[in-house]
C-alpha cells in the first residue's frame, strides 16, 4: 500500500502505542481481527538437537573426506570395492542424520520429497 509521507504521519498518529499495521487491521477488520502470532526472534527451536550436530560435524572429517571423494570421481582414479561402498554409505548415512537434525533444531521436522508429505 502506497500512502504519502502526510497520510503515513496521520495514520502513525492515530495509531498511537500500536504498531501501524495492527493499527490498520483493526481498522479495517474491527475487533473481529485475529491477532496476529510473534515471530520467534531465533530460527532455533531445539539447542541440543544444534549442538549434537555442531559437534557431530566438528569431530568428523567428512567435509575433507567428501573433496577427497570427489577429486577421485572426477580424476577416474576412485577404486569399488566393497569397502569402499560401504563407507560412501556410511558416510551418506551420517550426512542424512545430521541433515535430519539440523532441521529439527531449527523447528522444521524430518524433511520429506514424498507428495502429500508434510513436515
């Protein structure tokens, strides 16, 4: 909404000790105005669940072990064994449990791609 310097003071004015825009909605909605929920000043919704994964990534390796991984793919020189499959999936496991995490430290629950789902 696009208002004039002298339509924004008249409207700040009349608010008073209101915010403009509850300010506003009452006005245009009445008392029948739901009120309107706080934003929470930090996205952190569950510290611990931050620090296990804080923690997790800074006692690893796998950001150093991940470049190593892909100078290899991209060189051709990555040998398969058996081994080697099992700690590329190993460490997928580990990315995913900190991803999971992650996510529920910040209040977003357990991420999903599946249509329907919802976090």
């Amino acid at each position: 909404m696009r208002l004039t310097f002298e339509e924004r003071a008249q409207l700040e004015q009349d608010a008073a000790d209101m915010s403009l825009g509850a300010y506003i909605r009452e006005r245009l909605f009445g008392e029948d105005a739901a009120p309107r929920k706080a934003r929470s000043k930090s996205p952190v919704k569950d510290y611990e669940a931050l620090g296990r994964v804080l923690g997790a990534l800074g006692s690893s390796r796998l950001s150093s072990n991940l470049n190593q991984l892909a100078k290899a793919v991209n060189t051709g020189s990555l040998p398969v064994r058996p081994e080697t499959e099992s700690e590329l999936r190993e460490a997928c496991a580990a990315v995913l449990v900190m991803r999971e995490e992650l996510l529920m430290a910040l209040g977003r629950g357990i991420y999903c791609d599946e249509p329907g789902c919802e976090p």
